[in-house]
C-alpha cells in the first residue's frame, strides 16, 4: 500500500508533462461599465484552443488599486524646457518629452479653459509662477555667466 509520501512523489523516468507548454496565463477585462472596467479576469488556459482551465474574476476597484500602489509617477524638466514624464512600478513608461511652452498652449486653449471653468484667479496664479520661474532661470543664467 502506497503512503501518502510515495503517492505523489516525482518520477524522473516519467515522460514529461505533453501539456505544460501549451498552457498560458492570461490576464483581461471582464465586464465593462459605464465608466470602464468593473471587473478584470486572470487564470490560466490551453493556448492552443482558448479553453480556460482555471480563472478569478476581481473587482476592478481591488485590482487597480493593488497595481496602482505599487506605481509612482515623477515629472521632470529638462535643462532646455522640456517636460518628460516617468511612471514606475512594473513597468517604467516614460511619456514623450513635450517642449513646456507647447504643453501650456495645448492646457490653456480658449475651448479647455471654457470646458474645464478655469477662473481668471487660477490664470492669475499659474502666471505669476511662470514669471518666478523666469526670474530663477534670469538668476541662473547670470550667475552662470559670471
């Protein structure tokens, strides 16, 4: 009689498994809202065919939070006025380098302040810290020069 040791112990003459080569993780959207995703779907199942051997279906709200956590997002100017941004965590994306005087064109359209209800304060705000900006580089440029 065969313990419970011995039962399940790994045969090395055994041939190999024929299916472990043909299976595959997957990771997808489940069910669509109104507003995205309400769920995602995650398992595994036989590549050949798409039949899913075994699968979890989560909540959107768990898993964009679990992947989010682990992200962090880093903005950054470049010496000549470009702005690049990196998010890292799984994977590093770093967004095309966008000169920032484009970026302020492209933020401050007559169409996206009407859509988005940017007041003359705000306006205000923004320029005097583009005119501190200015007066740093100022700054710098003549301390550099000298």
């Amino acid at each position: 009689m065969a313990t419970r040791d011995t039962a399940f112990r790994h045969d090395s003459s055994a041939p190999e498994c024929p299916t472990t080569d043909k299976v595959e993780a997957f990771w997808e959207l489940g069910e669509a809202g109104p507003l995205g995703p309400s769920t995602y779907r995650a398992g595994y199942r036989i590549r050949a065919t798409g039949s899913i051997l075994c699968n979890v279906e989560l909540p959107a709200a768990i898993a964009e939070t679990a992947i989010v956590a682990n992200l962090a997002l880093a903005t950054t100017i470049t010496p000549d006025g470009y702005i690049r941004s990196t998010l890292s965590g799984v994977a590093d994306l770093t967004s095309k380098a966008e000169p920032i005087d484009q970026l302020i064109a492209q933020s401050f359209s007559v169409e996206n302040l009407r859509l988005e209800g940017i007041s003359a304060a705000d306006l205000g705000s923004l320029l005097e810290r583009l005119e501190r900006s200015v007066a740093l580089l100022h700054e710098v440029i003549k301390h550099g020069s000298d």
